[in-house]
C-alpha cells in the first residue's frame, strides 16, 4: 500500500510537471494537438474513399467499419497517456538512464510509465467517442443499460492487451543490442486490428487473433455492440486476452530487468 501511494503521489508530480513544460511552449503543445487529429481524420477519410468504390467489405457496411476504427482509437488513446514505450531504448538502455531508475525505491515500470506520461492523448478518447457516436446514430443501434458498462471492461482489457504487448517488446531491449527495436513494425501489424479481421487471409486473421492480438483492441470488442453474434465468443475473450498478454508483458519485463547488466557493461 506503500509503494501504491508514493507511486500516486509521484503520478500528481509528474502531470502538474507535465503541464507546466507544455503550457511553456503552448504552440508545440498545440501543433502536436491538430497533427493527432488530422492524422485520425486522415484514417477515417481512407475508410470513406474506400467504400466509394466498393458497397462493402466482406458484408461490413461503411458505418460499420467507422465504428470498430472509432473504438480502436479509445484504448490507443488510454495506453499512450501511460505506456510511451517508443523511445524506450535509445532512452533508457542507450542512453543508460535505466541505471538511475534502478536505484529509486519505486518499482521501475511505474517510473518508466509516469516519466512518459501523456494526458493531452485523451483528446484520442474523445476522437474515438464520437466517431463512434456518429457511425451509431447512422447506424440506429440500440444499447441497453448495462452496455457503458461492458464498454468500458472491453476497453480496458484492450488497453491491458496494449500494455502487455509493448512492454514485452521494450523488454526485449533489455537482450538486444539493436538501436531500432521491433516497435515501429508492431505498430503497424496493430492498425490492422481496426478493421474486421475476416478481410484478411487465415494466415493474418490467425496472427491478429493469438500471437499479437490486435484484433482484441478493435474488431471484436466492436462486434458486440454491432450486433454480430458470431463474434461474440471472441469478444467475451477480451478481458481473459487482456489479462493474459498483460502477465505475459509484466514476466518478460522482470525477466529482463533480472538480466539487465547496466549501460557501462
């Protein structure tokens, strides 16, 4: 219970931190605001253009695709405010700033986690929410009551699915000598979990399903409230995905942490 407070206390320390180093250069903070949204409406532009020249994809209507890209955005969004893994290894491994973290008494994935932190991201939250919004009304779906809160546990499990894949793979760093890393290719396999994963080839789908399981973050938390009750097997696995991958992340991350030699070795 300790470390859980200091870890909240530091959390305070490093948003208020956060916000007087962006309101200095109000511009930049700005400017990187308006590029995040331009590149999202970029993405739901292709989605249009796309379906200007086919009716549908698989038997996916247009709205339908608008809404899975829609809540892909939400757990991106949540998972970049606090896991901001890019920079991981030229930062921390290159650079040798993991030594310093090594030697404070909170544990060093939440030190890692709070010295990335990005709260202007929920703008993301909000992108998705009402692109999703949006593609509903078109769409005239129904919810129930209980709905916001499955929404909200898919969500999460989505953002525990992001976490566990990320850290797994900034703890590979920690064995890698590479200056590069493997992120910037996972970060392409993860934008295919924002359509429907039938699209693809088996090989793909497979891929997308239970190795990195991307489609866990867009496509099948999404087939619930669209209705799709083929789905809906996969979308009950959410949150048993999410909770897996995340162990999964957290081991390698120990593991790697064990091995770890120092930036003079």
């Amino acid at each position: 219970m300790k470390n859980v407070g200091t870890i909240f206390r530091l959390f305070a320390d490093y948003l208020s931190q956060y916000f007087k180093t962006r309101l200095a250069y109000r511009a930049d903070f700005l400017g990187e605001l308006v590029s995040n949204l331009v590149f999202e409406l970029i993405n739901l532009v292709f989605i249009i253009v796309v379906f200007q020249h086919v009716p549908t994809l698989k038997e996916w209507t247009m709205y339908e695709v608008i809404f899975i890209y829609g809540f892909f955005l939400i757990p991106y969004a949540l998972f970049s405010m606090f896991f901001g893994f890019w920079d991981f290894n030229e930062r921390y491994i290159i650079r040798g700033e993991m030594d310093r973290i090594l030697t404070r008494p909170v544990h060093n994935l939440a030190q890692v986690c709070l010295e990335s932190i990005a709260p202007d991201r929920i703008f993301g939250v909000i992108s998705g929410l009402i692109i999703m919004g949006y593609a509903a009304f078109q769409l005239k779906l129904s919810f129930t009551w209980y709905d916001p809160f499955i929404f909200i546990g898919l969500v999460i499990s989505s953002v525990l699915i992001y976490a566990g894949v990320y850290t797994a793979i900034a703890a590979v760093s920690f064995f890698s000598d590479s200056r590069t890393g493997i992120s910037p290719m996972i970060w392409n396999l993860q934008n295919y979990g924002r359509y429907p994963v039938e699209i693809y080839n088996k090989l793909i789908g497979f891929l997308l399903t239970y190795i990195l399981p991307f489609a866990f973050v867009g496509f099948y938390p999404s087939a619930y409230f669209l209705k799709k009750e083929q789905w809906y097997t996969f979308t009950m696995l959410t949150p048993v995905m999410g909770v897996i991958f995340f162990a999964i992340g957290i081991a390698v991350w120990q593991y790697g942490v064990k091995k770890y030699q120092g930036a003079g070795s």
